[in-house]
C-alpha cells in the first residue's frame, strides 16, 4: 500500500541548486540552494530564487544562508527547513502517507556528513529515507545501463564536489571524488580579477562570466562581457571589459586538477573495463560539465571519448527519483556479488 500510494521523491543537496523530482511529474523543483532568515528569531523568510537575490544585498536584520558547502551540510537546522519548504510546495502539506525520499550525495563524505543528510530528510517529513552516491545516481539519470557486466565511466562535476567513477554490474569499482567545482571556478575568476585587475567583484558577476564566456579550451572567436565591481586601491566603484581568452587562464588551475584526478581514475581502473570505457566514452553530468569546450579538453588529454549527457543538470535527481524503480537490478546484483564470494 505505501509502495502504491506514497510519492517518491528524489532529491540532488547540491551546494548551488537544489532539485526535486517526483515519481510521475519529473523534475518540479529547481532552484538555488539558499535561505534567508531572520536575525535573532531564525525565522524564514524566503527560500530559493527569492533568498538568491538577497545574498550579500541584506540588511543587517537579515541573513541570507548557503546552507551547503562542498557538497555537504554546513548548517543542519536552515537545511531541513529549505527541504521542508520546497516540498510543501510540491506535495499536499497534510498527507496521510509521507513520502520516501532519495538523496544524492557525494561518496568522499564522512559518515557524520551522511547521517546529517538522512536526520534532515526525516525532520523535514519523510518515512523513507535512502542515500545515493551521486555519480550512482548520475548514472541512472542519464539512462547508462549500470547493470550490465561492462564497464562505464561518469564524471559528475557539481556545484561543491566532482565525482569520478567506473561503474558495472550496478556498483562502483573505482571512484574518487574532490571538493571542487563549480563555486571554484567562480572563486577562481574573483581572485584572478582581483590580482590582475585590482578590482573585487561578488559571486554573482563570476559566475556570470563563468557562465557566458568561460571556456576551457581556445575558441576561434574572443568574447568580451564589461563587469563592474569595487577597485580594491581607492574603493570607488568602477567598470572592466573581460575577454574570453583572460577568465579560460583564470580558470586554468581547477580545470588542472578535475582532469588529473580523471586520469588518476583511468589508472586504477580493471583493463577489461578500461577496454569498454575507451569504447563507450566518458559520460559528463553536473553544472560544471556544461563550460565550454571543458567535454573536448578532456577527451584530448585522455584519449578517450567524452560525451555529454542529455540533461546534465538533472541526471543526479532524476537516477535519485528513479531509485525505487531499479531497486530490484541493485538487489540481483547484491546477490551476484554473493555468489562469487562463496
């Protein structure tokens, strides 16, 4: 009767985005991971879009929250109440099942961090919770067939974490996870613009540069975008024109280490399934993955192919929304894996 009657739901805790997909509705929530309260009282007053565009701009009786940082919970109490607010949104508020819930988050976290995920889940309401490492859910979402006794690489490059993994028979062979990504890149465009150009600039201008000119590799045509910001020698506000070329070199440094630490995974990988991956290419999910010719670099430095997947930004909550679905795969490879082990 629960199984029939109860809404599951599967969540991507990402440190910039949180989305929420629903069995039957797809994707419903998708919207930034911030929350503005109230000095003093803690009271909410808005979550989301509406609490991002408070970020750095509130007065001082208003605080606007990041509750996530790398990937993980940094403030429990703002975290259930942002979840709890988005699913009030989305489902009845008085229900006589509570819904299941599946959440994606990164492998490198510490058993603390993944007991704070779960706490949060029940706080805000659920009956059920499940955790799902997110380039497992990654995965699903992009419709890989994990279940297959071959091999397939994904590299999830979110908001706070990068995920790098080989999959077969529905388990993770080899995976290696860094905190870093997409708020690196940003942070990497603010000190780059602060060191070349004495000016500081906010989160939100980097991100926009990151978003309309960053590229990780040369393009035949130099783009230009004018930001404005604070000149870090007289404080007076002041303008800048930035061009592709300058924000590729800014972002050099991180984009280093996702790919070192892709090639570090090819190393540790069985030959036989490295076989299938230089086969069926590397599958790119997350945010991060969309930078402009970032799928191209990696396929040069490694050999390998690299494709991108359909709908990069939804994989980690769609595979999570489809947990339940391919539950019975992961319960024959439980058992498979039974069997070889006597």
């Amino acid at each position: 009767m629960f199984g029939r009657n109860s809404s599951d739901i599967g969540i991507d805790l990402g440190t910039c985005n949180t989305l929420i997909y629903i069995r039957g509705k797809g994707i419903v929530i998708n919207e930034p991971s911030v929350v503005a309260v109230e000095r003093g009282t803690k009271k909410v007053l808005a979550v989301g879009t509406d609490a991002k565009n408070m970020l750095w701009k509130t007065p001082g009786n208003i605080i606007a929250i990041r509750p996530m940082r790398d990937g993980v919970i940094a403030d429990l109490e703002s975290t259930e109440k942002m979840i709890r607010y988005f699913i009030s949104k989305v489902l009845p508020r008085y229900r006589f099942i509570k819904p299941r819930m599946v959440i994606g988050i990164p492998s490198c976290i510490t058993e603390v961090e993944r007991r704070a995920v779960e706490e949060s889940a029940y706080k805000a309401g659920a009956r059920e919770v499940k955790v799902i490492e997110e380039s497992l859910a990654a995965a699903i979402g992009a419709d890989i067939p994990i279940f297959e006794p071959a091999g397939h690489m994904i590299c999830d490059i979110g908001g706070g974490t990068t995920e790098i993994s080989v999959i077969s028979l529905g388990g993770m062979v080899v995976t290696n996870a860094i905190r870093l990504g997409g708020d690196e890149f940003d942070e990497a465009i603010i000190k780059h613009v602060r060191s070349v150009h004495n000016l500081i600039i906010g989160e939100q201008t980097a991100e926009r540069l990151k978003i309309e000119i960053g590229n990780a590799s040369p393009d035949k045509t130099i783009e230009k975008v004018e930001i404005k910001g604070t000149d870090a020698i007289t404080g007076l506000p002041r303008r800048l024109e930035i061009d592709s070329v300058e924000v590729r070199e800014a972002l050099k440094d991180p984009i280093v280490q996702i790919i070192d630490e892709i090639k570090s995974t090819l190393g540790q990988t069985p030959p036989e399934l490295a076989a299938d991956i230089v086969e069926r290419g590397i599958v790119m999910t997350g945010g991060g993955s969309l930078l402009k010719g970032f799928p191209k670099l990696i396929s040069k430095e490694t050999g390998v192919p690299v494709i991108l997947a359909e709908h990069p930004l939804d994989c980690v909550a769609l595979g999570a929304g489809k947990f339940f679905e391919n539950a019975k795969g992961f319960d024959n490879t439980r058992n498979i894996y039974e069997n070889l082990n006597g």
